[in-house]
C-alpha cells in the first residue's frame, strides 16, 4: 500500500469512486454527482488549508484508491478529522482499518493526538447505511462522543450523524506543535 498526498489530478479517479457512495447509499447525503470541475475545485480548496492523503494498493481485483481529509488544526492543534472511501469491491476486506492502522502512525509523526470521524449512522441498519463504519472504528479504539439525530435526509428517510475520536498521543502542557503540511510520504 502507497500513501502520497493528494493531488488534483487524481480528482477524477475518486470521483468515480464517490459516485457509487452518492448513487446508491446514505454515506453521503448528496443527491447529485458532483461535476469534475466541482470535485477538482473541492480537492484545490481543500488542499489550500487541509492535507488530503491518498492511498492506492494493487489488489487481485481492482486498484485500491482512498482518501483521507485531514483538519490542519490551525486553531486546536493536534486534531485531526479522518475520512475514508473505499472502492466498492473492498468493502468488508478489512482494507479501511489497515489503512487507519498506518495512518494513525504518520499522524503521530505530525503531533496529531486526537483523531475524529463524523460519520452517517442508522438507527436500524437498511439497504442504503449500516452501522459498518461506526464498528469499524469501534474496533480500532474509536469512542462514540456524540450524536446528531436525524440530521441528513436521503432515499425518504432521515439517519443520524455521529461522532468517534481517538486519543494517540500524550497531551502535555508546553507541547511545541507540528504543522500537518509535513506530512511525511
């Protein structure tokens, strides 16, 4: 597995993977594709204050690209905000907790000592949202903080967000931050 930073050129590449998750489930609650012009311009302004990691692994049956967005923290260093999407063909693989697992090691070495997830949550798992991702970073160490009911509407049905954090750092007083822009490849 490959972990770079993100560039705009691979805007189209997870673009496409996107597309599934807004298509056919609740992971996201856009209703539309967005263009790739739009998506390009979300990856540049994203990357004007936030490093977005990307992932790439050879797989028996299909390349592996994810995406990680990252809050620079500017004014509450040492957080940071994951995300993942995954190709359709590696869900269930265990590919987004090995990922987490290697991620977590590089954000150590930035000063990252709170890592979050928001994430869409069902009350009832159903055809469109699972409680998937939420188990998934239960078992990497992730607490539930909080929750925000019924917030996100999609397929004539509302689903909750909720909110995971993980500690991997020490905190202590007269801790001298590192800037995410350092990101080590």
């Amino acid at each position: 597995m490959h972990i770079r930073p993100a560039q705009t050129a691979d805007a189209e590449q997870l673009l496409a993977i996107y597309a599934y998750y807004v298509k056919n489930t609740a992971i996201s609650f856009e209703y539309a594709v967005p263009s790739l012009e739009a998506f390009q311009n979300r990856i540049r302004t994203t990357l004007n204050n936030i490093p977005i990691l990307f992932w790439k692994a050879k797989m028996r049956f299909t390349d592996m690209p994810m995406r990680a967005f990252l809050s620079d923290g500017q004014p509450t260093r040492g957080l940071a905000k994951q995300a993942f999407i995954l190709t359709v063909p590696c869900k269930d693989k265990g590919m987004g907790e090995n990922a987490m697992k290697r991620l977590k090691k590089k954000l150590q070495e930035t000063g990252i000592l709170n890592v979050y997830a928001c994430i869409a949550y069902p009350e009832r798992n159903d055809e469109f949202l699972s409680t998937g991702s939420a188990d998934s970073h239960a078992r990497l160490g992730f607490e539930r903080v909080g929750i925000f009911r019924n917030c996100g509407y999609k397929f004539n049905r509302w689903y909750s967000m909720i909110w995971m954090e993980k500690i991997i750092g020490n905190h202590e007083n007269n801790q001298k931050p590192k800037l995410m822009r350092n990101i080590p490849e």
